[in-house]
C-alpha cells in the first residue's frame, strides 16, 4: 500500500510536443519520458524536443539570482517558488492559443484547443491528437470551428490561418528577426495585438526580455514601482525590459503568479 502510494506522488505530465503525445515522470533527479508503442517515433527527436520545450539546458539557477538581484521583493517570489519556467511552444500553437484567449476563460480555452486537436488532429499516441497546422484549419470550414466553440475568435483563426499558408506572414522567418521587427510582423495577423504578439515572442520564440503587460502584470508593476501605476501598458512593458533586463519575461511570469494568487500585495505591504 505504501509502495502505491509513493507512486501516485510522482510528478508527472502528460502532453503532446510536437507530433507526439509523451509521459513525462520525474524521479530522483531525472526526468523520465515514455511513449506510445503504438505510434512510431525517433527516440532521440522526441528527447531533443522535450529538452528544448522545457529550456532544459538552461541554467536555471543562475537565471533566478541575477532575476533576484534585480528588486528585493523579486528575490522573495523566486525564493519561495524557485524553478519556474517559460515554455518554448510552437509559434502556431502558441499563436493561435493566444488568438482563442482573447475575452476568454482558461477553462473555456482548454476546451476549445481539446476540441480542435480532436477533430483536425493525427493521432499522437495514448489516445492524444496533434495541434492542428494551418492548413487543416484553414480547409475545416466554418461547421467546425463553430462546433469547436471558438465563437468570434474563429474569423480571427481562420484569417491568421489564410494569411500564414499564403505565406504573408512567415512564422519561422520571424524568429531570424530583431525583436521590434518580430512584433510588428505578428501584429499584422488578424486579433495579434501588443500584448498578444509579446507572449508569442517570449512563449515560442523565446525572446525573454520582452516583457507582456496585462492587468495583472500591469497592477504588480505599480506595487513595486508606483510611478508606473499612471503609465500605459505599452510604457509599462518598456519599463519591465529596462528594469529586468536580458530575463524580464521570466520576471514577468513571477509577478503574474503572485498577484493573481494574492500572495504580492501582502509582500509588499
């Protein structure tokens, strides 16, 4: 009983990286990933693309004590919730996951990605399907998207679909650009705003000194430098780069974290 027990407490995900649905364990200071037998596979791809989605060559820990370095209260965030990290997603999944967030909550939104990966998807192995690409979303029709839920979000996707297959806008020619040129080639997608098309450049592109601003962000922000607290988003986004430097997009994610738990306000105060 207490052998079963310890193993339903590893840690453990369950996802779909790439092409392929993976179970990731980690155990003693390894991260154990296992796939599908029934779905073939390249060993030795699949681990590469695991590394990269989880940044796992990264140092992390010298990335937290030059973030510490930065605000004192910064350094009490990462003290209590070390290890926290920034994704490297597809630029389309990411993309268009942000474009199905727009007015939009976190539940509705994993619903919605399910159902789509469900009905455009290949099959990815432990009953899981792909991200569909943009052409399978593009060619799916407006039943589909309907039947998906993705509401008025689904004029934005198809448009962002049609003008990405066009090849209008490159998604792997942005990565070779500076991050200002970056931005303003993913704001000529259809709902890509500023803050839209920042996650898109730190989440995908892993540029992590851009720095998104929403209300969370934003009221975090004021916490630790009140003269920021009458300044737009886009100012207070130039203000998290110039404040948090090379690493401000990590900064970002830990003032996320604990003002929408509640815990900053009472740092603070």
């Amino acid at each position: 009983m207490a052998g079963g027990l310890a193993a339903e407490r590893k840690l453990s995900y369950c996802g779909v990286i790439g092409d392929h649905a993976v179970i990731l364990t980690q155990e003693d200071g390894f991260l154990q990933v296992r796939l599908d037998p029934a779905v073939g596979h390249n060993a030795n791809r699949v681990a590469a693309g695991v590394r990269k989605y989880f940044a796992l060559d990264e140092d992390q820990a010298a990335i937290e004590r030059e973030l510490a370095s930065k605000h004192p209260v910064l350094g009490e965030i990462i003290s209590r919730r070390p290890g926290l990290k920034i994704l490297c997603q597809d630029p389309w999944e990411c993309l268009t996951s942000f474009i199905l967030s727009a007015h939009n909550n976190i539940p509705a939104i994993e619903r919605t990605i399910e159902a789509l990966c469900e009905m455009l998807g290949n099959p990815a192995g432990f009953g899981r399907k792909t991200y569909p690409g943009p052409y399978a979303v593009l060619n799916c029709g407006e039943t589909v998207l309907n039947a998906a839920r993705c509401g008025f979000r689904g004029r934005y996707l198809a448009a962002t679909a049609k003008k990405i297959v066009s090849g209008e806008v490159d998604l792997k020619g942005v990565g070779s650009l500076p991050t200002p040129a970056a931005r303003s080639e993913l704001m000529k997608l259809p709902g890509v705003g500023r803050k839209v098309a920042d996650c898109v450049l730190l989440f995908a592109y892993r540029r992590l000194e851009v720095f998104p601003v929403d209300v969370w962000v934003k009221r975090a922000m004021a916490r630790l430098y009140p003269e920021t607290n009458s300044m737009p988003p886009e100012r207070v986004a130039e203000e998290g780069e110039r404040r948090f430097g090379r690493y401000a997009g990590l900064a970002q994610e830990y003032l996320y974290w604990f003002e929408r738990t509640g815990s900053l306000v009472k740092m603070v105060h």
